[in-house]
C-alpha cells in the first residue's frame, strides 16, 4: 500500500474539496487503514493552524469557533494542533501566551482510528473555509510592575464580586474595581503621553456567545465606551473587536465579563422568585432582562463617563479618542448598526433594569 503523504493528499481530496458525507468517510476510510500516516497528517494540521494565523485568527478565536460550529471532541483536536504548532511558532506577546495557556486539555486518542479520522477531517474541513480577519497588534509596551499588581487587584475585586450572594458587598467591591480601572487608564495614558515614542491602540477580540448574544453584545458595547474604547460585533463569528489602548482593552475584558456574571447571577434569582410568585419563566424573560440590563448599564456608564477626569486631563484623553477612531475606521471601514430584537417581557425588563441598577457602575471619584 502507499501510504504517508499520498494517503494523506488522497483523504484530503476525498474530503477536504467535497462537503457530502460519502466524501468524508472515504478520506477517514484511508488515513484509518493507514497508521504511517499519522505524522504527516499531524504535520499538515500544524499548517493548516499556520495559515489561519497568517489570516489573522488567534489561538481563542479558532477554539470559540470549533467549539460554535463542531463538538468538544474538535475542540480538544483544535487545541492539540495549536500547542504542536506554538512549539515552531514565533514569539507573539502576552496576550497570546495568555490564549495559550488557556488551551483546553488534550484529548485521549480513541482505539477506534476511523472515528478519530472523521473528526480530524472534519476539522480541517472548518480550519481550510477560514475568512480573514482583521490583524490585530501586540502591545508595543509590556505591563510594568505597578500596573500587573493593579490589574491583580481590580480581578480579585471582581472575582469577589461575582462569588457574593449579597447585592451590597457586590456594588462596593465593584465600585472599588471601577475606581481602581478609572486610575489605571488616567495613569497609563500620562505614562504614555511622556514617553519618547508614542503608543499606539492596539485591538483584542471578545467571544460573544450563545444564547442572547445580541443583548451581550450591546452590554460589550457599553463597557467598551465607557472604557475609552470602540467595540465591532461580528454575529457569524461569535464576537466583537475591541479597539483601544492597552490598559483600557484590559478593563474592558474584566469589567465585561464580571458585569456578565453578575446579570447570570441576577437572572438566575429573577426567576426562582418569579416562579415562587407563580409564573413560568421564558426565554422572552431572559431576553428581555438581559437588554434591559444592558441598556441601563450602558446609560450608567455613559453618565459615570461625563464627569470621571478633571479639566487638566481632557487633552490627553481628547488625542486618545481620536487616535481610537481612526484605527477603528481603518480597520472597519464599513460597519452597520443593528436594532436589539426580541424584548417584550415587562416582567424581564423591569428585573433586568434593577439588576443593573444592583451592579456596580456609577459614577467615578474625579481623577486628577
């Protein structure tokens, strides 16, 4: 039999180029009989990995998508490749060493080789149909001290945050993280104004997920605005491109996902005490609540933003926003807005507005 790298261009042949069922049995059917395969088909994964890179994905953004369209099998595949391929890989910054080692575990490799091969072809079947995405920069300046220990500081704020049944404790332990966000961006953006060469913004991308992704994405919006930042969604992908400089790019993923924690944590109680009252709890309830919720922190946040620096400040804040804009426009030249759907639960509303109200985010002390 021939076998290593002709099984392996013959499989992908049969099921790489061609979307039916009978294709993807016949590739798994060679590369299964085939045990001397297994390396090159190893290695033309890694490349597979490689040109997604080179499209502008990061190690996130293939996982959240295998996980949305495939099973956690892929997703245990996905990560395994992105490990093996990270060992010849260039050095990429923190951000993406963080997306690393955030990598799910391997998966152990089943006795049954056609089925492995199936779900290797399938994802490659996912991992060839890629788009390109948008580039998106390492930080030019590494975080120093002083700002890991604050960042340090503002996630364990918010880690206690979420974990508290008490609404009181949460709002003053997310007072105190939104106070210690508001000092870090002032700071880092004197630091980076006296600096000899000028920063830059640089963008990440948020997952966005399932269900009421919609609703989630416009609570991203908000916290990204209030954060000196602009947020893009892409709804066929599962997330949205936030553009902005370093420290506020780290705020807006904290505070993002602390606020997303808490309005689960605020909707799960919602509807036990909407079901000890009586009524059934619907997804037009959740819906509803999580747009209201998102609504009204984004009206809070907008409020907190009028008044969070003192007058001395706003020229360096002023040249920020402006250098933001710019590299949103240029990386989204073309963007439309969408009307938030499927609210009309009242009962999921008015929940959903006092939960945001409950949650943390008034107005900042003055800076300066």
């Amino acid at each position: 039999m021939t076998s290593t790298p002709s099984t392996v261009e013959r499989a992908f042949r049969a099921a790489l180029y061609d979307d039916t069922d009978a294709g993807l049995d016949t590739g798994a059917s060679l590369l299964a009989a085939d045990p001397a395969a297994d390396g090159e088909l190893a290695r033309r994964g890694e490349e597979f990995v490689a040109t997604a890179w080179q499209r502008g994905w990061q190690p996130a953004d293939v996982v959240r998508l295998v996980r949305r369209e495939l099973e956690e099998v892929h997703v245990g595949l996905a990560a395994a490749l992105i490990r093996a391929q990270a060992g010849r890989d260039r050095p990429r910054g923190h951000r993406w060493a963080a997306q690393l080692d955030a990598l799910p575990p391997d998966p152990a490799r089943p006795a049954d080789r056609f089925s492995h091969a199936t779900a290797v072809l399938q994802l490659h079947r996912l991992l060839l149909r890629l788009p390109a995405l948008e580039p998106l920069d390492e930080p030019r300046r590494a975080h120093g001290p002083a700002a890991t220990r604050m960042l340090t500081r503002i996630r364990a704020l918010l880690a206690k945050a979420e974990a508290t049944d008490y609404p009181d404790e949460a709002e003053a332990l997310s007072a105190k993280a939104q106070e210690l966000m508001a000092r870090h961006s002032v700071d880092e953006a004197l630091l980076a104004a006296a600096a000899p060469a000028a920063d830059a913004p640089g963008a990440c991308r948020i997952g966005v997920e399932p269900p009421y992704e919609q609703a989630k994405a416009v609570l991203l919006d908000a916290v990204a605005t209030a954060n000196h930042c602009r947020a893009v969604w892409n709804e066929p992908l599962g997330f949205s491109t936030v553009v902005g400089f370093e420290a506020d790019l780290e705020s807006v993923e904290l505070l993002y996902t602390s606020l997303l924690v808490q309005a689960t944590h605020a909707m799960t109680r919602a509807e036990a005490a909407q079901r000890a009252g009586g009524r059934k709890r619907t997804k037009t309830f959740r819906q509803s609540f999580l747009a209201a919720y998102a609504h009204r922190v984004g009206d809070r946040l907008a409020a907190a933003a009028e008044t969070q620096v003192t007058q001395d400040l706003l020229p360096v804040l002023a040249t920020r926003e402006v250098a933001v804009t710019d590299r949103l426009e240029r990386m989204f030249p073309q963007t439309t807005t969408a009307r938030l759907r499927g609210v009309s639960d009242a009962a999921g509303w008015t929940e959903g507005a006092a939960a945001a109200d409950r949650a943390q985010v008034r107005a900042r002390p003055r800076l300066g």
